[in-house]
C-alpha cells in the first residue's frame, strides 16, 4: 500500500498499481487512484477525486468537490459542501449531505445506492435504491427505474416512481407510504408505527399484484383505483396464509398479524372513476372481483361500463371505509363489502347513486350506510348500523343489535335478540323479529311489526300502524304513544268479520274474537287468531294525549290473506 501526503497548496497526486492511500489536504487538489483499491480524501479545499479501477473509497471532505468512481463498486462522499458525484459503471454507494448534491448515473451502470442524511431527497435518473440515515422526519421519492426506498426512525413520506416494481420500507414512525402505480408490483412495508399505505392507481392493464403489510401499529391502507382507471381487486392474506385470490387483474394484497393493532382499509375514489376510459369497444370482464376477506364484495361500475366492485376484510384487518369522487353514475350492480370475525367499523361510500351491501360478519361491529340505496347486514354479534341517507334495507341477524335509520324510507328488521331500532325521517317499515324489542318510528309514516316477544313500540310523528299477528303468543307489547284519528293497529284476519269489521266480544275469550279490557293500567287488547279461544295476541295500548277509552273498528286496519284491509 502506497501512501500519498499533499500539503497546502494545489496538488496533483496520481496513485499506483497497488491500494493507495491519498490525503490531498488544504488546497484545490487533483487525485487519481491506480489499479488497486483506493482510499482517497481530498481534504479542504475544492477538489478533483478520482478513483479509477477498483473498489475505490471517495471522500471529499470540505469544499465542493468532484468525486469520479469509474470501474469497481465505489464509495462515494462529498463531505460538506455541493458536490458532484459519478460512480461510473458496477454497484456504487452515494453519501449525500446537502441539498447541493448532485449524482450522476448513466443508464445499465450497476444497482447504486445513495444515503442520505437531508430532510428530502429525490432520486436522480438510474439510481436505483435510496436509505435515510438521519434522525428526523424524511420525505423520499423515487425515479422511473425499480427503487427500494427506505425510511429511518423518524415520520417518513415515501413515494416510488416511474413503472413500479418499487419496495417502499417505512421504518420507526408513523410513515406514509405510496406506490408507483406503474406496470410493476410495488412491496410497502409500514413497519413499527400507524403507517399509512397507498396502492396507487394503475393506468395500464397491467397484471401487477401490489403487496401491502403494515406491521405493528394502526395502519390505514388505501386501494385507490384500477388499471387505466378501472376496478382492482384486492386479496388479504394472514400472517403464513395462502393468497385469498389466485393472480387475477389488477390485485392488491394487504397483509397483516393478528395483534398488531387497529387497522383500516379505505377503498379510494380510483375505484370509480372511469371518467378517461372507453369501454364501448372494449371486451371486458361483467364484473371486477375486490377480495378483502373471507367474503366476498361485488364491484361498481361507471358510466358506459358494465359492473361495480367487490371488498371483503381479510382475518387481522379490522376496518373498511369506502370513498367517492364526486361524480358517481348509476350502474346495474352495487358495491358489496364485507367485515370479518373482529370488532369492524365499515363505513360506506357517501354518494346518493352509490349502491352498497355491507355485511359486517361476526363481531360486534359498526356500519355506516351512505348517501345512497344501502343494504346492510350485521350478522352476528351486538352490532350498531347506522342507515345514513337514501331508502335503505338493514338486517340486524343474530345478537342485539341497534339498528337506525335516517332521511329517506328504511326497512330495519332486528332478527334474533332484543333489538333497538330507530325509523328517523321518512316512511320507516320496522320488524323487530324474535326477542324483547324496542321500535321507534320517530318521523313520518310508518309501520311497526313487533313479531314475537314483549315489544315496546313507539311511533312518534305521522300517521303510524303497529301490526301484530300470532307470532307474538305468550307476550304482552306496549304501545306507547297511540294517536286516535292517525295511527291504527293492525291484527290478523282470525278476528274479521266477512264485512271488515273487526270481531269484538265484550265479556271475554272465545274462538275467532278479539277483546278490550280497560284497566288502571290502560287498555289492554288481546286477540285469539288461530280459534282456540286463547289470546294470541297481547297488547298494552298507552294514548299519546293521555287518558284510556275503548277503541272502535275505526282505530284498526285488518290484514287478510296476505294484505292489508283499509
């Protein structure tokens, strides 16, 4: 090894066959390594480092500084100052400390890596893979070539580039992440921290499947669009799990351990616009399949295509939220989601022709209907769904849900348990099903069907009708708020007359009759529908303007047959 000493003035220090090493020192100086594997400082000063052939180690030290690698995988570091740096061809590594940096790599000239230390970096052309190693918050952003982009400890903003295939590694902190959205897969990696994830939209009909994982924390992972605008499909997949789906179009998995927090898929407003795509000519699929879980989401289409979107949360994902743009078109099929068998919180699209069925699986979960036709289903567990705007279907299933309505005319049936269900504004149709019921038709026209059990049925403003029939035998409903000349009851056909007149007897049970028995309590009707002289029908009636009189065949409507005698 050689040993090459400057001084203080400008010196010119050429290297030999061997590893050298070199020190410029003060001055403007001009350094070239030999054939070996050189160790070169410039020191103070401007100066010219070169390394030649080798596996060379460039540093500038002070001043700005020309670094040239040439052959050989090359180290290079401009130290304090704007340096300019050339690594020639093989795999070289690019220290950059100051916004004035500059990196020089032609295209095909090895995989090179540039470390930086400054608080924002974009890659130059044909560097391949960046690495901050400062302590702060760090905003990365990648090139057209297949990056791996890595963040430190602080809260990092990375985004890939050009045709993708890039690996975005967020570190420590709470990082967002966005892919490329290009023709290659891109790999996103949260890490520790609630880390934000963005599949970016696709605009070619590439068959990349972007993979997401976010690791410990509550991460949020954004879908946000198809190829050329058009409908993805995602697949969620355990920690050691197979893929959901096999490859299909336009796939993104999300990947997530159990116990590594509260995470939130958001399917993004890419998923609807197919504003600058044409497909009148094209020969595409009926439907786009969006797989997110164990069930299964059909897909919503735009104008001039043909179906909509499907999502379903994959086992570990806890919840989904499903954004618009602001200009939607009515389509045949509408968007279907699904939760998982965790505590969800999914939240509907807000748009008046967005069509949605949300179904919240097992759990005790949250669903949030939007500004259109919704359907929403809670399934099992204590559920919570909140209907929003539109004229929306909402199914309770099985546990005790609470079930409520908005603008717009619901149907809420409860299912299995002791349900709440809540009418809101409009002509509300309310089904309490099996179980101790409360029904609240609260504004509007509505119609309020207690099925069994002891149900509490309250029906606010309007014109409402509180039906019963034999599935309520053995258990005694409440009506809370009867109003004489506008609400009517509504009992089986057991009791008519062939004129439509409602059965009475005035002493007490017998087969085929009805009869009312005024109490301190109130007034209590009871109803025999299947002639077996026993009471099927039990109802305590509580007039909303106080006091208890007997009712008369105008207070009731008949249901015969099927319908509804007026």
């Amino acid at each position: 090894m050689a040993f090459i000493n400057g001084n203080a003035l400008k010196n010119h220090l050429i290297g030999t066959g061997f590893a050298d090493y070199m020190d410029g020192g003060a001055g403007d100086d001009t350094m070239g390594g030999g054939l070996g594997q050189d160790t070169l400082y410039g020191g103070a000063g401007n100066d010219w480092v070169q390394g030649n052939e080798g596996n060379d180690q460039l540093y500038g030290d002070a001043g700005n500084d020309t670094l040239r690698g040439d052959e050989g995988n090359d180290w290079l570091d401009g130290g304090t100052g704007a340096d300019n740096m050339a690594g020639g061809i093989n795999d070289d590594t690019y220290v950059v400390d100051n916004a004035g940096d500059l990196v020089i790599e032609a295209k095909n000239e090895g995989i090179d890596t540039v470390r930086v230390s400054i608080s924002s970096y974009a890659l130059h052309n044909n560097a391949e893979n960046m690495v901050y190693t400062g302590l702060g918050d760090f905003a990365g952003t990648g090139n057209a070539e297949r990056n791996q982009i890595t963040g430190g400890i602080g809260d990092d903003t990375l985004v890939g580039g050009g045709l993708g295939g890039d690996t975005l590694k967020g570190g420590l902190g709470d990082d967002v992440l966005v892919g490329s959205g290009g023709h290659w897969a891109d790999l996103l990696v949260g890490g520790a921290g609630n880390d934000t994830l963005n599949a970016a939209p696709r605009f070619s009909f590439s068959q990349a499947e972007d993979t997401l994982v976010g690791g410990a924390g509550d991460d949020t992972y954004y879908i946000t669009g198809g190829a050329s605008a058009y409908v993805e499909a995602a697949s969620y997949e355990a920690n050691g799990g197979a893929p959901v789906l096999g490859r299909m179009a336009f796939v993104e998995k999300v990947v997530e351990a159990r116990a590594e927090g509260t995470d939130t898929v958001v399917l993004g407003t890419g998923f609807f616009d197919l504003t600058n795509v044409d497909f009148s000519n094209a020969n595409v699929t009926a439907s786009t399949n969006v797989q997110i879980a164990d069930s299964f989401v059909p897909s919503w289409m735009q104008e001039g295509s043909v179906a909509g979107t499907l999502a379903d949360l994959y086992a570990n994902v806890e919840n989904l939220r499903i954004e618009t743009p602001a200009d939607v078109y009515a389509g045949d099929m509408p968007i279907i989601a699904a939760g998982n068998d965790l505590d969800n919180v999914i939240t509907g699209g807000d748009h008046a022709q967005l069509r949605q069925m949300l179904r919240a699986g097992g759990g005790n979960d949250t669903v949030f209907g939007g500004a259109g036709r919704d359907l929403l289903y809670g399934e099992e567990g204590n559920d919570q769904i909140h209907a929003s705007g539109g004229n929306d279907v909402v199914f309770g299933g099985a546990g005790n849900d609470t079930l409520l309505g908005d603008a717009g005319d619901d149907q809420l049936r409860g299912g299995k348990g002791d349900d709440v269900l809540g009418g809101g504004a409009g002509n509300d149709y309310l089904h309490g099903g099996e179980g101790n019921d409360q029904l609240h038709g609260n504004a509007g026209d509505d119609i309020l069907f207690g099925f069994s059990g002891a149900d509490q049925m309250t029906g606010g403003i309007g014109a409402d009708l509180f039906q019963f029939d034999h599935s309520a035998k053995g258990s005694q409903s409440v009506i809370t708020d009867f109003q004489r000349g506008a609400d009517h009851i509504v009992i089986e056909a057991g009791t008519i007359q062939p004129d439509g007149t409602v059965q009475f007897l005035a002493g007490g049970p017998a087969a085929n009759m009805a009869w009312q028995v005024v109490t301190d309590a109130g007034l209590r009707i009871l109803a025999d529908t299947d002639g077996d002289a026993a009471a099927d029908i039990d109802v305590m009636v509580n007039f909303a303007t106080g006091g208890v009189a007997p009712l008369t065949n105008a207070d009731f409507q008949y249901w015969y047959g099927g319908d509804a005698l007026f």
